[in-house]
C-alpha cells in the first residue's frame, strides 16, 4: 500500500471513529486531521469536504456490513433451523463489536444527519433484505413447522434492534446473556408444536 493509500485509510478509520463517538455535526475536518496528525488541508487532498468523507466512511461501515451478511448466508448451512439463526444472530454481535462499526451503526441507523438520510436508509434496507433472504432459506424446508414466515422475519429484526441498542449500552458478557435469554423465548415461540 502506498503511504498516500495509507493516509486515506488512516483518515477514513479516524473519521469512522469519531463520526460514530461525536457525531458528525460535532466533528470538525480539524479534529479528524489532529487524531490522524496531519494538518486539516491535507485531507482536503483525499477528500474534497466533509460530506464527501462522510459519505465515503458510511459507504465502507455499510459495505462492509453487507458483505459480512452475505458471507455468513454461505457459512451457517449445515446446521439446525434454529442454531443458524441464533449463530448468525451471535455473529452479528461479534463483528459489530470487533469492528468499531457499532457505534456507526447504532448512532445512524437511529438518527442518520438529514442530508445523508435518504443514502443511509437505502444502504440498511439492502442490509435487511440480505437478512430476509437468509431467514427465508433457513426456514424453507421446514416452513410447515413454524408460525408465519413474515412474522418470524419481524421477530428478528426487533431481537436485532434490541441487541444493537444492548451492545451501545452493555457489556459484551451482558448482550450474550441477554441474547440467550430472548432467544429461548424467541426458538419456542417460532414452532408450531410450542
């Protein structure tokens, strides 16, 4: 990587971190240049404003995130109905909090600044239909043994919103607890035969 290919990553990760911590109103191109230690026009030579790095940090959390989605659609085949959800649900967790995408995520899937709404909103309904089209292949081949499909789909996403809110407000031990309890609820209430 060139060290120009390295200051835009040094940026893009910085800005990410306190676009996600701050918030974008209260970040300043200045506060992104100090924690990169470069001065503020520098940045102005990968980025020609603020809203265009913005952009660019929401369209990688957001990348990413998609492409996380996909390629546990891939990983969780082998097994049970309920264990790929759950599972799937478990590694969600682990990856927004391994990644620093959390807080992005949390903070702009609740309250994306106007300007950026429409763009945000369209990047998090992709994510979704990526997770509804996976809970609609598990379910599938044994779709006479559960409660309403949609219903099902509507149940996870609140079980997701609630442990994206857990995960901003609680430990990583407390949001595994959390999960474990909800999920038994969760399992039993899916199945017919409950």
């Amino acid at each position: 990587m060139s060290k120009g290919e390295e200051t835009k990553q040094n940026i893009l990760k910085n800005a990410l971190i306190l676009f996600s911590t701050q918030g974008y109103a209260q970040t300043s191109i200045r506060d992104i240049a100090l924690k990169v230690k470069i001065k503020a026009p520098s940045i102005y030579a990968y980025f020609s404003s603020k809203e265009e790095l913005f952009e660019s940090v929401a369209d990688y959390v957001m990348s990413d995130y998609l492409n996380f989605v996909r390629q546990k659609t891939t990983d969780i085949i082998a097994l049970s109905k309920e264990d790929k959800l759950y599972i799937f649900t478990e590694q969600i967790i682990e990856y927004l909090y391994e990644n620093d995408l959390a807080n992005f995520v949390i903070r702009y899937s609740v309250d994306p600044p106007d300007q950026f709404k429409d763009a945000i909103s369209q990047r998090f309904n992709e994510v979704d239909e990526e997770i509804t089209k996976l809970i609609r292949a598990i379910l599938k081949p044994e779709l006479e043994n559960y409660i309403n499909e949609d219903t099902i789909i509507a149940s996870f996403f609140c079980i997701l919103d609630g442990m994206l809110l857990s995960i901003g407000n609680s430990s990583r031990e407390e949001c595994e607890i959390r999960l474990k309890a909800i999920w038994e609820v969760f399992s039993r209430g899916i199945n017919k035969n409950h």
